[in-house]
C-alpha cells in the first residue's frame, strides 16, 4: 500500500484527532466521516465516501474496507491509533483538520454524536436497530439501474432511498471487475439491508456478443437482435418480472450507467409494451 488515497488520509486524520480527545470507537469515526461530508463541503473538492442506512445510522462499508487496509499496512494499530509508519503517509492538513476537530470537540460521546446524526438526517435511520422513523411504504413499482459509476454505498443508497424490496440481476455474467458487484458479495451486501436478489441470466446478452462494436451501428444491431430474441423465446421471464412488479418494488440491475447503451431499456420497453410503467434511477 504505497499511495494513500485523499480519503484514506482524512480517515487518518479523523482517527487522529479522535484519537487526542480519546475516543475509541468505529461507529464514532463512521459519524465524524459522515459529518464530514454532509457538513463539511467535501464533496466539492474530493471523492470522498459514500453512506447509506444500516444498523446504527449513516454507513460507508468503503471506509471500513479502507480501515482494514491500513491497518493490514501497518498504518493504524488495532485501537485506531496512527502508528509511526502511518504518520509518514499523512501530511499536515490544517483546514481538514480543524474541521474533524471542529465535530469532534463538539461531541464528546459516541451517544452524543449519534443523537446528533439520527435528529438532523432520519432519512439514515430507516434501517437502524436502535430507532426507525415512520416512513410511508411506497407502491410496488419496476425500476432500472445501472451502476456504472457508483461505488457500493451510494448504490445501497439509492436502492433504500427508493424502498427497493428486490433487485433482479439481468446480466449474462454476474461478474464484476469491481468486487462488491460480484453476484455472491453482492448478494450478501444487499441482504445485509432486507432486499432480494434474483440472477435472470436468459435476459443477458452473451459477453462475446458484445465484442468489437465499434459504432452507432454495431450497437443498433446488437439491441435489434436482442429484442427480437426475448421477444420470441424470453416472454416467461418477462411476465415473472412484471408479476414481481406488481407485488414488490423491484430494480433490473446492469452495469450501464446510460441506460440507451444497456439492454435494461429494451427490457423496460416491453415491460411498458405490456402496459407497465419502468422507472429509470
């Protein structure tokens, strides 16, 4: 782990100043990261992390996948503090460091920060063990999404925010070059938070169809063919989907973010061919 990340560093620096006031505590530096970004005017200068709600308010699973990896490096020890190997990798950041001490000297406890959190931003506490607003269910509906783009965080999120209850997997190949979207660990993160997931491999178009398309043209074709085969061979799992849609809010799930250069728009054609309304996030 030569180079850090800038989010890794201020996740260092979080630690650090958490550590000066002694506090030890994962689910208290979960709240300084999130306070960072909400309050902090982060994310017009950095990609910093994303949240979603989980069982003790705002969550970034990427952050704690960044935490292990520091300290698997030697870079923090096991009671978060900054060892003299990490503090090699982090400079000096006056502005960023007044702004984590800035939230830190203003919560000395854990429950103090998280009462905080969970008054001003209830929309992450919808999945929390310790207190959950009322919130309206939402009608069952059929969306689409791609996630292209987005980390695993912000994906959860936007899957919550929308009350998704089941996400239909239309990819051929399950796979990603991103870990977190692989079908089994994606399964279990969406699990994690209460929704289904369903692989549909039939409404998948074949990885070596898609090699070598170079134009306009090429992609026209290859969406032409498609339609036409799921029009004459996939009609069941067509209706399975548009009957789940009718019960439980469910999300087609592909890689594109665009949706005019995925599949998922053919699917959601004939889907609304079929009189139901898709919903593109």
């Amino acid at each position: 782990m030569k180079v850090l990340t800038q989010k890794q560093k201020i996740l260092m620096l979080v630690l650090d100043e958490m550590h000066r006031s002694g506090i030890r505590s994962k689910t208290y530096m979960m709240k300084t990261l999130f306070l960072l970004k909400e309050e902090g005017n982060l994310d017009g200068t950095i990609k910093f992390y994303s949240f979603y709600p989980y069982k003790y308010g705002p969550f970034s699973s990427v952050s704690y996948d960044d935490l292990n990896r520091l300290q698997k490096a030697g870079f923090v020890d096991d009671a978060l503090k900054i060892t003299s190997l990490g503090r090699l990798k982090i400079k000096p950041d006056k502005e960023m460091q007044s702004k984590a001490r800035n939230i830190i000297t203003g919560f000395a406890t854990e429950s103090k920060i998280r009462a905080y959190v969970y008054e001003k931003y209830p929309q992450y506490t919808v999945k929390s063990e310790l207190s959950k607003p009322e919130i309206e269910k939402m009608p069952p509906a059929i969306f689409t999404i791609g996630y292209e783009g987005m980390d695993i965080d912000s994906f959860l999120n936007a899957l919550i925010e929308n009350q998704i209850e089941v996400v239909i997997d239309i990819r051929f190949n399950p796979f990603s070059m991103r870990f977190d979207f692989i079908q089994n660990r994606l399964r279990t993160k969406l699990g994690n938070v209460g929704i289904e997931y369903v692989h549909i491999k039939d409404l998948g178009i074949e990885g070596s169809l898609r090699k070598d398309l170079d134009s306009p043209e090429d992609y026209k074709k290859l969406f032409s063919d498609y339609r036409r085969r799921i029009r004459e061979h996939n009609n069941n799992e067509l209706e399975a989907v548009i009957k789940s849609g009718k019960e439980k809010r469910i999300a087609l799930l592909c890689f594109e973010s665009e949706k005019e250069r995925c599949h998922r728009q053919i699917v959601a054609d004939e889907i609304e061919n079929h009189g139901t309304k898709v919903v593109h996030l």
